[in-house]
C-alpha cells in the first residue's frame, strides 16, 4: 500500500489541494480523481526522488467528497530499491462549499404560556432566500425518542461511499510477479446510518405537536408565525428546516412553558361503563404569591361526578398540590371529558381531558331474515340487546343466496387477533363490495381506508426473501399466508390500489422459487395444496409457470380443490384445452376436515376455493349448487374461522359479480318519505340508522318478479357481568400473586401495589395437537401492565409464546400445546405472567380471561370477570 497525504484536511471551492506522494527515483503514478459518480480525472506524473507533489483546484462538483487514488509503478529491472513493483493508495478530500449550506435563524420570546398566542419570527442570517418549515414539539416526547432536529445539509453532503473498483492486468503481461493484484479496494464508506430508536406510543395526555409551513422566504425577508399553545408545562423545541436551491440548513430553540398558575389531570388510558375512578389534579403554583387556589370540574353526559365538584387548594409557597375528585361512569359508551378551571386572585387556569369509555364484553350479534316474495310487504322494528353507544345495524337484500353479509363482515373486521391470516381475511372480501353493492360516498371512503390499511399492515409480514411470516416481524415463512396475502394484493393492485411495486417483485421471485423447487409432501396433501394455490396465484400474476405445472399435472397430485385450482391456472395461461381436460371428470365432493393451522382449512372453505376457480374460468353457472351450500353455511348460527369466512364470501360474491339479477324495492322508515329502489346490482345494504339508540319501524315492499331474500343484523354490546365459565377440550386456570410469590386476591389491592397474573392453559386432548392457540386478558382501568424485561422470565416456569400483544390494556397470547400422550397422563400447559400495578384508585370491572383455538371456535374456555376495587393505603 501507498501511504500518501493532502497538505490539509477540508477544502473549501476554489482551494488548491496538494498531494504529497512518497516515490522512488524512477518510476511513474497514475493519480485518478474519484467521486460517487466515477472518474472525474485521471493524471500520469513522472516520479521525483524522495517526494512527488501533484496540485488540483477545487470545483463545485467534488462537493462534498472525492477520493484521489495513485497507482505507482517502478520500472522491472531496478534493483535500488525493495519496494514491490506496483503500490496503490487512497485519501478522501472532504470538499466545503458555503453556498450550500443556509442559516435560519428563530427569534421568539425566552418564556412562553400555556394556553396563549406564540409569536415566532424566522430569517436567514445572511439574507439568503430559502423554503422552510416549522416544527414546535414538547421536550418530553422527543425524549422519550432521542428525536434529533434533522440537518438536511449533513444528509445530502454526507460524505459519499466510493463506488469505483481498482485493479490493473500487470500480471497479464509481465509474468514476473507471482501474486495476482486483482481487486485491490473495499473502501470509502460514506456517513450514511440511522441510530435512531423507535418511536414510542405515548397516549396519556395531549402532546404539543405544531406544523407550519412550507412558507417561501425572499431574499433578506423576516417573516411572523403565531402558534396557538395548549394547556402544557414544560418546554418546547421550535425547529426550522430549510433548503432553496440545492443550499440547505436547520436551526432550532427550547423555550420553557409556564405560567403563575397551572394544571394537568390524570386518568387511567381507557374506563368502562359503571367503573368508579378518581379524578387526580395536579395544581402547579409558579411563584410565591399564589395562595388559596379555588378548583372546579364539570364533565360530560359519559361522567357524574360521585362528590363535590370544587375544592380549596392552600399554597404556602411556590409548588405542586394534588386535588382529587371522584367520578362515576355512566353505563354507555364514548369519548367522555373532564373540564377544570382553577383561579387564585387574577390567575386563571384551565384543563381538559379527554378519555375513551370502551366496553370490554364482546359484542352480541343478532341477525332476523325473512323471503319477501314478490309483492309482499314485511315491517320490521329493532330489538336493541347493547348498552348505549354500542348498537348497530344494517338491512341486506338479495336477489341471490344470501350470505349474511353484514354479520359476517362484523366478524371479519373487529376479529382481535392479527396475524397473517387474519389480517387477509378482514380486508380481502371488502374488494368486491363497491362493485356489487349501492354505497354512500361515506361507505365507500371507509372500505378504501380499510383496504389501504390492510395493505400498508402486510407489507411488515414480508421477509427480505420475499416470504411472508405469520407474525409480522418473524423470520420464519408461512406458505399459506404468502399465497393468500399475496392473491389479496394481486388483485387490490389490479383494482388500482397502490400496492408497492417492490412487494409484489419480491413476492412473485419468492413464488417462482418454490414452485419450481417444490416436491410433493407424502405425509400431508396440505402441500399439495399450497402449490396447486401458488401455480393459480402465478399464473393470476401473469407469470405461469409451465413447468412447474406440467409437473403438477403428470403427477396427478391432489384433491379435487387442488385440481380445480390447477384447471384455474392453466385457463389464466391462456391454454384453456389443458383447464377442459383437467376438470372434465371433476366434481366438488370433499372430505369433511377443520384443519387449526397449516393452511386454516375447512370443508366450507374448499368449496369456496372450487366457486372462485369456476367464477375465474367463466364457469360460474355450474357453481350454483356450490354457492347455494355456502350460502346456506353463512346464513347458518354456527361460527366459521375467520379463514372459512373471508373465502366463503369472496366464493359467493365473485359468483354475483359474473351475474346480473337486479330488483326493486320500496322502504319507509317511520316518520319518513317512501324511499324506491331499483338495484341493477344483486345486493343492497340498508342502514337501520339507531341514532341514539333509538329503533324505528321499517317497512319493506317487495316490486321485483321474483322473491326477495332479507336480512337485518343488530349488533350490541350486553352490559359488564353477564359473562360465565366455560370450558371446551381446554382448561384455563388463573391465579394472582404479590411481587413474593404470594397467592393474593385481586378484588381489593392498594394503590401502587405491584403484582402478578399467572395464567395456565391446558390441552386435555389426546392426539390432539391445540395449533394456534389464543389468549386474551383485558384488565381492569384502574391497573396498568408493565412491559415484561427478557432477564424476568430466563430460566422460570413460564412459557415463552410463539407471538405476544401487549397493548394499552389487554394483552394477546399466541401458542400451540402439544396433546397428551395418553389419557393416564397429565394434560400439556403453558403458563404465561403479565406483570401488573395497581394504579387508579377506585372501582373497576375485570374481564373475563379466555383462550380460543383461532380455527376452531369449539376449543375454548373462559374465566368470567367481576368488579374490582383499588383503595388508599389508609382505607
């Protein structure tokens, strides 16, 4: 190696770097001028005994980096020296230029109040114009981030990588040296990285978070911002990024926020209806001459205050006192608020807090369905089961089977759980809704946000190999997941939804990979199914693998649903005599089967998958009786998994998007005009409109030529307590214990006490392997869960789950359970801890605990809940 050096460190345009290159008597160097777009000169130089100097100016385009590389070679038959033939050297030469770089500057007062005006005023040092925005956030959340204000100049003139390559082919035509130069360079990183951490989710209060701009500022310029601060104290950090023709720059300010009399309230995260909580203030005396402080409340129609709503705080001196008020939540749910007014002579503050009242039952779903035939007239009245604020409901009407869409769309939305299967499944059938129903441009803006949503969640499933896992951010793959997940985005991308193009490349190299690669499994036919699956979705993709399915074909693998599906892709790759051929003597009968993990089948869902080969090829006539036996599935009171539901409405809806069977209808709601219908779509949603849940008669008339089918879906929420145990090929126990190990009882706990839920699940099945199994705690308001460190559980009785949840107040549990052996032994358990404080005084209702095979609703069990109550240590 040439160990070379510049005369200085940094170069500003227009200076003169000198390189100082230590060289033989004899000899030549070749000296290149490197940046991250290539060569940008090249110079031989006769080397000078002892040191040889090679002068160049700075330009504009070395900005902000070059790298000068000299190959030096002395002639082959000197023998003044040992020094190898050839040497090579590198040296970066940062490059400065001041006119890329801007200087705003914020001018604001040193102290700012909460709840008043913010008058800011921004410039540029040297009166360079520029665009800029600004940003003013609270201290505390860009703590709670490491959040650095970003120096847009540092970005783009990072240093640059070097992405030239060096080697000669000295070796090529002089065969004296016996090493190989080759390649010579594994240098010149540039400064790009990111060490910054994940946001944090913090909800507790409202955060400072302001935005102004882009606002354009000319050429020496001042311009004046207002900024309207909330009820905060603390600091805020104003900060201001600019750029103006390819110059950039940042600048940023913390200003303390008070003012001589202040407030902050706090609640737990969520409450639920008929929970008691008390209300804590805290008072904040600036200076010493606050003295009696007077404290008043009002709340919404969703909170009663449970004493008096005004209280005297005394301040001898500057400081912090806390007033308590307790409040009563009534038995509805919302968004309920908290209003507080503090005065003291002239000084006036003022707050307000805003909380969530969420019910933790699960919701009741009731669906009435009646066949209106053809001029017959049917009024239909409500039944509301929910308490307030939970009632909902919507009327289907269809010319076809009926399917029970609303109820089981409810379902497929509000399923808890999201993995990938799940998260598929409840956006998937929602693409073929705006072609087959009349929807409200409110409707339709709330399915795209869906959908939208969906697609942005996926993409977090996909490895780097283009594989989707079945947890986002795990690195192992889920064959079936990545087939669903994939026809999902396929045809939202082929809808015209903005599914990133890099997500369906990667998707569709994995694909290929295994189709080509695969091998049937004699173990399983699951398999089998998985690539006949993958073939469609490819040839779906416009990427048919012929190969791959001639195998699959000769093989004469699968099930009549994995043929049918191989028939679908050989019709999508245009050789439609192949699809004839392989589905001449096939029919739809199926072993009846509920599969809890693997490809989350069932029966109905097979079915389905037969309907949507049949819709693909343009044979959806002969699906009639398949879609019939899957309406009747859907339409039935029987649960399905969320995998059988998505795809048996996907079966029925592409088979309604093929045919065209309008009708007409009349309907009045009491006390309103007659409405008329004439559908050229075969399905209709009605909202039953439950404002403020109140029912009102509907009246239906039937003015098509054939019969009618109707169904109305009510969805509530029972009020809290209503729950009971329950148990079914599973076994649930839970215990409480303190911070020892102490069995403690969780009806009464201090205030502040920290403990622990032991939950223990059981499978008392025998060859019975439980495949994804969940577990669900909701806790009460008034306890909060402690994120759970690695070095807690390390060698201790507790299970480490497959995938685990942990949100505000609930925390979601995923695991299989081996079956037991044999029915003398004892059944497998996992058990899993949630860390717990108590922190809220008051009174609290606790859920039930319940776990769930996700694929199969009849293994469960359940713990009912009950009220809680977290006193005073003085109580």
């Amino acid at each position: 190696m040439l160990d070379f050096s510049s005369d200085k460190e940094t170069y500003t345009v227009g200076e003169t770097v000198t390189l100082s290159i230590p060289t033989p008597a004899e000899g030549r160097a070749l000296v290149t001028l490197e940046s991250s777009k290539g060569i940008l000169s090249s110079h031989w130089v006769v080397a000078e005994q002892g040191t040889t100097s090679f002068s160049f100016e700075v330009t504009e385009e070395m900005a902000p980096n070059i790298y000068a590389g000299v190959s030096l070679l002395q002639p082959h038959a000197q023998t003044a020296n040992d020094l190898p033939i050839r040497l090579y050297g590198i040296v970066p030469i940062p490059v400065y230029d001041a006119e890329t770089r801007l200087q705003p500057v914020i001018t604001l007062d040193d102290e700012l109040r909460p709840e008043e005006t913010a008058t800011l005023t921004i410039s540029e040092e040297r009166g360079e114009p520029m665009t800029y925005t600004v940003a003013i956030v609270d201290e505390g959340l860009l703590d709670l981030t490491r959040y650095r204000t970003p120096n847009p100049w540092d970005h783009f003139f990072a240093r640059q990588a070097l992405v030239t390559r060096t080697w000669d082919m000295y070796d090529h035509v002089l065969g004296a040296s016996s090493m190989a130069y080759q390649s010579l360079l594994g240098i010149g990183g540039g400064d790009e990285g990111d060490d910054g951490q994940n946001a944090s989710k913090v909800n507790r209060f409202t955060s400072v978070v302001g935005y102004l701009g882009p606002f354009t500022l000319k050429a020496n310029e001042r311009r004046t911002h207002t900024f309207d601060m909330p009820m905060y104290v603390g600091a805020v950090r104003t900060m201001v990024v600019a750029g103006q023709a390819g110059a950039y720059g940042f600048a940023e300010t913390t200003t303390p926020v008070r003012k001589p009399l202040m407030m902050l309230g706090t609640l737990p995260r969520v409450l639920g209806p008929g929970e008691e909580v008390d209300f804590y203030l805290s008072v904040f005396a600036m200076n010493d001459a606050i003295r009696d402080v007077e404290v008043e409340i009002s709340t919404s129609d969703l909170l009663a205050p449970a004493g008096a709503t005004s209280q005297t705080v005394a301040f001898g001196r500057a400081g912090e006192q806390v007033a308590a008020f307790p409040l009563k939540v009534a038995e509805a749910t919302g968004t309920a608020t908290v209003r507080a007014i503090a005065r003291s002579g002239n000084e006036v503050a003022e707050y307000s807090f805003d909380i969530e009242v969420r019910q933790s039952n699960i919701p009741e779903i009731a669906v009435v369905d009646t066949l209106l035939a053809p001029g017959a007239t049917w009024t239909y009245l409500p039944a509301l089961t929910g308490i307030p604020g939970t009632n909902s409901g919507s009327m289907e009407i269809t010319s076809l089977p009926p399917i029970n869409l609303a109820q089981r769309l409810t379902y497929l939305v509000t399923y808890p759980h999201g993995c990938i299967e799940q998260t598929t499944s409840a956006v998937f059938p929602q693409l073929f809704l705006p072609a087959l129903i009349p929807l409200s441009t409110s409707r339709k803006t709330e399915i795209q946000k869906n959908i939208e949503a969906g697609i942005g969640r996926l993409i977090h499933f996909q490895n780097p190999g283009g594989g989707l896992s079945y947890w986002p951010g795990r690195p192992d793959i889920n064959m079936w997941g990545t087939n669903y997940a994939g026809h999902f985005m396929l045809l939202a991308s082929k809808m015209g939804y903005a599914v990133p193009a890099e997500f369906l490349a990667s998707w569709s190299t994995f694909q290929r990979k295994q189709a080509n690669d695969w091998a049937s499994n004699p173990v399983t036919n699951r398999t089998d199914l998985i690539q006949a699956y993958r073939l469609y979705l490819l040839a779906l993709a416009d990427m048919p693998q012929l190969g791959a399915m001639n195998r699959y074909r000769e093989g004469r693998y699968g099930t009549n649903v994995e043929k049918w599906l191989l028939a679908a892709a050989y019709h999508l790759a245009g050789q439609p005599e192949a699809a004839r051929e392989i589905s001449r003597d096939l029919n739809w009968k199926l072993d009846s089967y509920t599969e809890l993990s693997y490809t989350y089948g069932s029966t109905m869902r097979d079915k389905a998958l037969i309907v949507h080969a049949l819709t693909t090829m343009g044979r959806a006539t002969e699906a009639f009786p398949l879609v019939r036996e899957i309406s009747e599935a859907l339409t039935a009171r029987k649960s399905m998994s969320t995998q059988t539901t998505a795809y048996s409405l996907m079966g029925v809806l592409g088979y309604a998007n093929s045919h065209t069977a309008g009708f007409a209808l009349d309907y009045q709601f009491a006390g309103e005009p007659a409405q008329s219908v004439r559908a050229d779509e075969p399905l209709f949603e009605l909202d039953l409109a439950l404002e403020n849940d109140t029912p009102r008669p509907l009246t239906l008339t039937n003015r098509s030529g054939g019969p009618l089918h109707v169904a109305a879906t009510l969805r509530g929420t029972p009020p809290l307590g209503n729950e009971t145990d329950a148990a079914s090929r599973l076994t649930l126990e839970v215990v409480y214990k303190d911070m020892a190990g102490t069995v403690i009882s969780p009806d009464r706990l201090v205030q502040g006490t920290d403990f622990y839920v032991e939950v223990t699940v059981g499978n008392p099945n025998v060859a019975l392997d439980l495949r994804e199994l969940a577990l669900t705690q909701i806790f009460p308001s008034g306890w909060e869960i402690h994120r759970q460190r690695g070095t807690e559980v390390a060698n201790s009785p507790y299970a480490v789950p497959t995938f685990q949840d942990v949100r505000d107040d609930r925390v979601y549990t995923y695991f299989d359970l081996p079956p037991m052996p044999n029915r003398a032994a004892k059944p497998a358990t996992k058990t899993f801890r949630v860390l717990l404080n108590a922190s809220y005084r008051g009174r609290f209702y606790l859920p039930a605990v319940s776990a769930e095979a996700m694929y199969d609703a009849d293994i469960h069990a359940r713990i009912k809940g009950r009220w809680v109550d977290v006193v005073a240590a003085e109580d």
